[in-house]
C-alpha cells in the first residue's frame, strides 16, 4: 500500500505522465505485485484499478498520444 501511495504523490505520478523509464517500470512491477496480492482483496482492487489506469494511460500507449 506503501508504494502505491508513493506512486501517486506528485513527484514520482509527475515522472509517471513524463513517461521516465524507470518510473514507468515501477508502475508496471507494482501493477502485478497487486494482480499476485490475495489478502485484502477489496483494498487491493481498488488500488489496482488506479494502477491499472495509469499503467493504461502512460505505460502502455504510444509515447506521442496523450491521455
């Protein structure tokens, strides 16, 4: 939980939007720890969908198109 809140405070969700590697790669790793997570499912879910969403928006689409 700990890192997903990391993720979304402005200096690293801004790194995220400017698409830096190694940001992108974090979303990404912490996207499947989520996927793998089975305690608190309710909580993770949540938080997965806000992941997913971001990995969605900035890691997986073509650097040139925006959200």
């Amino acid at each position: 939980m700990t890192e997903c809140l990391d993720l979304i405070t402005t200096p690293l969700l801004d790194e995220v939007r400017d698409r830096v590697p190694a940001a992108l790669d974090r979303l990404r790793a912490l996207e499947q720890a989520l996927r793998a997570q089975r305690e608190d499912r309710h909580r993770t879910d949540a938080l997965l969908s806000l992941i997913a969403d971001l990995v969605e928006d900035y890691a997986d689409r073509p650097t040139g198109q925006k959200p």
